[in-house]
C-alpha cells in the first residue's frame, strides 16, 4: 500500500509541474501576442479642416490631416469638392461660357520628414498626376500679435509661397510643425491660414488622438511618380489641348469673339502660381 501510494503521489507531481508548464507557456504566449497587437497600432493626431475656395464658383471641401506621434510622417487627405450652399457664383463676363469641373479623384499630399519628401496626388483639371518633390521651405515671419478663439491664445505669422501671401494663426499649446496641405515649419499648430486675396482659407475644426494601424493610403507613392517640374510641364501641355474637343463639340452658329489664355486663368486660380525655377 505504501508503494501504490507513494506512486500516486509520484504522478500526481509530474501532472501538476505539466499543467505550471502549459500555463507558463500560455500566459508567455498572450503576452507576446498583446505585445504584437500594441505594437500593431500607433498613436495619431487626426485633425479636421474646413477649407474654402472662393473662385468662379465657390466651393468648399472638409479634409483631414493625419500625423504620427513622433511627426516623422503625414498624410493630408482632401475632401469632395462641393457647392458651397447660399453662395451665388461670380457673375458671368460678357460673351464668356464657365465650364465648372469638380474632380472626384483622391487627392492627398504625404510628408515624409525622414526621406525629406513630399508626395502629392493632384488632378488639377482631368488627368491625376501622383507628384513627389523635396519638401518645401517655408520663410515664416512670426508677427507679435495675438487673438484668443475658444480660450486658446493664436499667434501670427505670415509667408509667401509659390506666388501667393498667407496669413496663418497658430497655437503653441500643440506643437504640431506640420499643417494642410503643403503647410510645414510652423511653430504650432495652425488653426486659420488665409490667402491674401480670399481666394483660399482653411480651418480648423477638429482635433483629436487615435490609435491607428497605418495612415488610410491606397496608393504606392513610388509608381507612377513625376517630378514637379515635369508636373507643371504636363499641366501646360493639358491646358494648351483642353479646348480642343470642346471647341470642336460647340454649334457651328456659335461664333467664338474672344478666348482668354486657360495657362494665365490656371495660373490666375492655381495654388502654386509660380515655382521655384521660375524665379531664377
């Protein structure tokens, strides 16, 4: 009887020191895969803007700006363009047809502060180019002047890019570098950017942090990719040809009096009217 007992007790060890095996093994195995799930996803700042075009026909796009924690890397999302309700369009000049193209093509603009690039998806009239260039520099002047909105205090500064003058009001309780669109170096987070014809503004309108697994891009930046100086070559050749059709399609009754240049009416309404290389 001792023997048989002393057996028992024998395999009754061996099974306990299994099962604190298995549960080691187990509680091992969820914590590296709660480890991989955490390091799955990051920690962004999603931030909402409302931007304004104030052209031919005023139109307006709500868009999102994606950065990582660290800023090394973002993603500016634009919204469809829209009709802005209640806003009656400019009138029309004598004799002039205004033919009005909203795009519904994905438009984006991605920093990458690593590699010192700056991809952009744009279809300024029909076809959609995916554009990488250096990212540009931004001469901020800081103005000492401020205003409060909602008890956050903004400060001033103001930059000329490309051809147009920007007023921008940023806050230093986010010090967040990066802004819409091509925006970057500020010393905080922008919160109203104008150009100084009105033709253009963004603002703010939400922020926020999330936890996301990678910024909501579908597309390889690498294919397909064009300088920008073959981009606004291409664009100039697109403007020269667009009319073609168009003219051919019209009525023979109609008589054309006058055709004002499309480049100097794009360059007129495009963001960037004027790049680096031009100046020299």
């Amino acid at each position: 009887m001792f023997n048989i007992g002393c057996k028992y007790k024998g395999i009754s060890k061996k099974l306990k020191l299994k099962k604190n095996i298995y549960m080691r093994f187990y509680l091992l195995l969820a914590g590296l895969l709660m480890s991989l799930m955490s390091h799955a996803q990051e920690e962004y700042f999603i931030i909402g803007y409302y931007m304004k075009y104030d052209l031919d026909s005023p139109l307006e796009s709500k868009d999102v700006l994606y950065i990582n924690k660290n800023q090394e890397k973002s993603f500016y999302q634009k919204g469809t363009l829209n009709n802005r309700e209640g806003i009656k369009p400019r009138e029309k000049r004598e004799n002039e047809i205004i033919v009005n193209s909203i795009t519904k093509a994905d438009q984006f603009n991605y920093f990458n502060f690593k590699e010192k690039k700056l991809v952009s998806r744009i279809a300024p009239i029909e076809s959609v180019y995916m554009v990488e260039e250096e990212i540009p520099l931004m001469n901020w002047e800081l103005v000492d002047e401020t205003k409060v909105i909602k008890e956050i205090e903004l400060h001033k500064a103001v930059c000329s890019f490309r051809g147009r003058n920007y007023t921008v009001w940023y806050s230093l309780e986010y010090p967040i570098h990066i802004g819409p669109w091509k925006f970057n170096g500020l010393p905080g987070l922008a919160f109203e950017i104008t150009e100084d014809q009105s033709n253009y503004s963004w603002t703010l309108t939400s922020i926020k942090k999330g936890m996301l697994k990678a910024f909501p891009l579908r597309y390889d930046l690498k294919r397909g990719a064009i300088s920008l100086k073959e981009y606004a070559e291409r664009v100039e050749y697109e403007l020269e040809h667009m009319n073609d059709g168009f003219l051919a399609r019209l009525p023979k009754e109609i008589e054309i009096i006058s055709s004002e240049s499309d480049n100097s009416r794009f360059k007129e309404y495009d963001l960037e009217r004027k790049y680096e290389w031009e100046n020299q």
